[in-house]
C-alpha cells in the first residue's frame, strides 16, 4: 500500500508528532510520576490528549524550520 507522494508533508507531520508525543510524554510521566502500575495507561492517555496539538504544531513549524536550515546550511 502507497501513499501518494502529494500527501508527504502531512504524513511526515503525523509520523514525526506520533513518535515525539509517545517519546516525550513517557519521559516526562517517568521522570514526574516514576514508573508504576498504572504507568502504560496512564501514558497512552496523556499520547491521546497531546498528539491532536502536537500534529498540527508540527505541520505548521515544519517548513519554516525547513527554510531556516536552508538558509543557515549550504
């Protein structure tokens, strides 16, 4: 199954936010809350509640981050 190569961006943005939310708020719930019983439950409800933020933010902040490594590299 391919996706078509117009919808990149968005496919990129969806990947890139899945993995930094579960990464980031496994982290931050380990580090605050230590590792516990109810640490994978209460970890992927803290995914759900952040991933519809963080998606957008990364659509939106991606290509301007695009553009100033571009101007910054050569």
């Amino acid at each position: 199954m391919y996706i078509p190569a117009r919808f990149s961006p968005i496919l990129f943005s969806a990947l890139l936010s899945a993995i930094m939310v579960c990464i980031v708020s496994a982290f931050v719930l380990a580090i605050s809350q230590g590792i516990h019983t109810g640490f994978a439950g209460q970890w992927f409800k803290s995914c759900i509640t952040t991933w519809p933020i963080a998606f957008p933010t990364v659509a939106i902040v991606a290509p301007m981050v695009r553009r100033i490594v571009g101007r910054l590299t050569r």
